[in-house]
C-alpha cells in the first residue's frame, strides 16, 4: 500500500508518522486489494486547535473518504480509520452476500 502523508501549515514527527502507518496498515485485515492512501492533517488556529485528519483509500473501482477531528492528531487518525475500517467491512459483506 502506497501511504502519502500531507501536513498543512506544519511539519508532523516521525512518531506521527509511524502512528499513521501503523493504522492504516491494520486495514490490510479487512482488505488486501488497497492501493493507497492519502493522509491530510490540519488544524484550525481556534482558541481550542481543532486538529483535523481526512483519510482518502483508493481500493480497485472506488475511493472511501473519512474525516476526523479532535483535540489530538492521534485521536482524529483513529476515528478517521475506524470509520474506514466500517466502510470496508460492509463492502466485504456485501461482496461475500452477492456471490453466495
């Protein structure tokens, strides 16, 4: 899987990186066929900071988005790839039901 990594207005560590890698090859579980995925973060500069993470994951014949904001980049990425992780569960069910 091809993972590209875009930060707005800042530059991200390399621990959030690897965090970012680490979930989004966790979702090779759910499907194999993934050909990439288009990391974006940014924050609103708020009284709060509104950090924002927008996942783009291309599979063969569709493009899922999910986007994510929190308090914490962290936090933002594991929302963002749990609802992906939702989204590719119910294309694999939907896929399993139209061939049975």
């Amino acid at each position: 899987m091809n993972i590209q990594i875009t930060a707005r207005k800042f530059k991200a560590h390399e621990t959030l990186k690897e965090f970012i890698k680490d979930e989004l090859n966790s979702l090779n579980r759910f499907n194999d066929d993934i050909i990439s995925a288009d990391v974006k973060l940014s924050f609103q500069n708020t009284q709060n900071s509104i950090k924002i993470a927008e996942v783009l994951l291309s599979i063969p014949g569709q493009i899922l988005t999910a986007k994510e904001e929190s308090d914490d980049f962290k936090k933002s990425v594991s929302g963002a790839v749990e609802k992906l992780r939702n989204q590719l569960s119910t294309i694999k069910s939907k896929r399993t039901s139209k061939t049975r």
